[in-house]
C-alpha cells in the first residue's frame, strides 16, 4: 500500500510526468515529440524518460519511446482516477441532494452532465433548465414525487397545441397537492384532455424527480426539506436507459389518472 502510494504520489507531483505517460501509452514518440507535446525542457524530459525506464514503464526501441505493458496499465489507472475526481469535484457540491440509492448507475457517466445550481439573480435556475429542455422536446416522460407549475404549464401548452405527447407517473401526494389549487386543478384536467396525453399515479410513492425530455435526462434536486438546491441534466446514454427502464417500472406499477379523481 504504501509503495503504490508513493508511486502515486510521484506521478501527481508532476502534471510533465503525468502527460508523458500518457502519451507514450497511446503511441511511440521521439524525444522531440514530447517536448513539442508538453513544452517540457530537455532536462526536464530526460529525467522523465530515465525514472520511467527504471520503474519499467516505457522502453527505447530506435531512438523512440514506448510504454511497456505495465507502463499503459498505470497511464489507464491514473487517467481513470483523475476523471474520477475531476466528477467527484464537480459533483461536490450536490451529491448530498442526489437520490443515490435510487440511481441505478455509475456516477461516472456524469461527467459531461450540466449541473445548475439557484443563485441570488436566478434563484428559480434548475427549474428553468427543465423548462427550457420541454420547451424543445417531442417526447416528454416524467416520474416524480412532485409536478410543479410551472411544468405542468409547458407541458400542457406544447400537448394542447398538438406539438408533443406526454407520459408522466406521478405519487399520489404530487397528484394531491395539484388537485387542492382550483387554477392548477383546471390546468390538470386541461392537460388530461388533450391528445398524446397520460397520466398515471402510483401510490407507493417515487422517491426521485426526474424528466426525460426526448434523449435527455434531467433530475431536480432538493434538500430534506423540500427546498430546491440543484439540477443535473444528461444526454449520457447508459443514465438514459435507466430512466427509460425506472419510467416503464413505475408506469407498469401505476394506475391511470381517471379525471373524477380530483375534480370538484
């Protein structure tokens, strides 16, 4: 362990050594080419170069450098760690919101996700992100503990106009919490009406908030209590046939949304 932690450690210190390896694991390089590649002085890549060759990792074959079998083996684990932490940086911040034991995933296939967080000037920003993402969509899919106004809007003026369908799942609470407001009641009732429209309600409830707006998934994140604190938003494939596959579970467990259910 602590060898390897050492061996680490040499490699962080230096981003130089970091790109060096990096490069001769995907292709033979001469020594030029690596100073062209990283700016790095003769010097610098000479000692480089040298420490490289007596952990094995690289070799010299007509005066080019190539990585060794294990020389790519630690390129491929150091790259994999810091994509990790790059995620993990970027994913800080909200990862205390995220509804992990429901997200059947790899938190690595966020890494290209689009986080957007409420600010003092947009403190209704992961709400517009959803909004703008419906906006341009053809297909809408929702399952979710909540329905707040604002969607319930877009959507119904997209479907209503005939520019869209809509499948959502819903808990019973978030059907309920619509049905007690006289104005959203109407704009429910509205949008059940309209064609390429259902609704279904499941009464076991759903533990997260998620849209799928054509390809792209997009998550609403709130704190404990209720409060609004981010959206995180991907057109990564793997999240996207887990909502589908998470969407057709719900759906299959749901019981359709009959309109004398909240009418008054």
């Amino acid at each position: 362990m602590e060898s390897a932690l050492e061996e680490i450690e040499f490699l962080a210190l230096s981003p130089n050594r970091v790109e060096v390896l990096r490069l001769l694991a995907a292709d033979r390089h001469t020594r030029s080419d690596l100073a062209a590649a990283t700016g790095a002085s003769q010097a610098t890549l000479g000692r480089i170069l040298g420490d490289f060759e007596e952990r094995s990792w690289i070799r010299r074959e007509d005066g080019e450098y190539a990585a060794t079998a294990t020389g790519r083996l630690v390129a491929e684990g150091f790259t994999d760690l810091l994509n990790i932490l790059e995620i993990e940086g970027e994913l800080r911040d909200v990862v205390r919101y995220l509804p992990t034991h429901a997200m059947d995933f790899d938190l690595r296939r966020l890494a290209d996700a689009t986080i957007t967080v409420p600010s003092q000037t947009r403190p209704n920003a992961p709400v517009q992100r959803v909004l703008d993402l419906l906006g341009g969509a053809d297909e809408i899919r929702v399952f979710s503990h909540a329905f707040n106004e604002q969607s319930l809007a877009r959507i119904r003026e997209r479907t209503t106009a005939g520019e869209g369908t809509f499948r959502g799942v819903f808990s019973r609470s978030a059907i309920g919490a619509l049905a007690d407001d006289p104005g959203l009641r109407e704009q429910l009732s509205s949008l059940l009406d309209a064609d390429g429209v259902a609704i279904r309600v499941r009464e076991e409830g759903i533990p997260l908030a998620v849209t799928v707006a054509d390809e792209v998934v997009h998550l609403l994140l709130r704190d404990g209590n209720g409060v609004l604190q981010a959206s995180v938003d991907t057109d990564d494939r793997a999240v996207y046939s887990w909502a589908q596959d998470t969407f057709d579970h719900y759906w299959r467990t749901a019981a359709p949304l009959e309109p004398d259910e909240f009418s008054t």
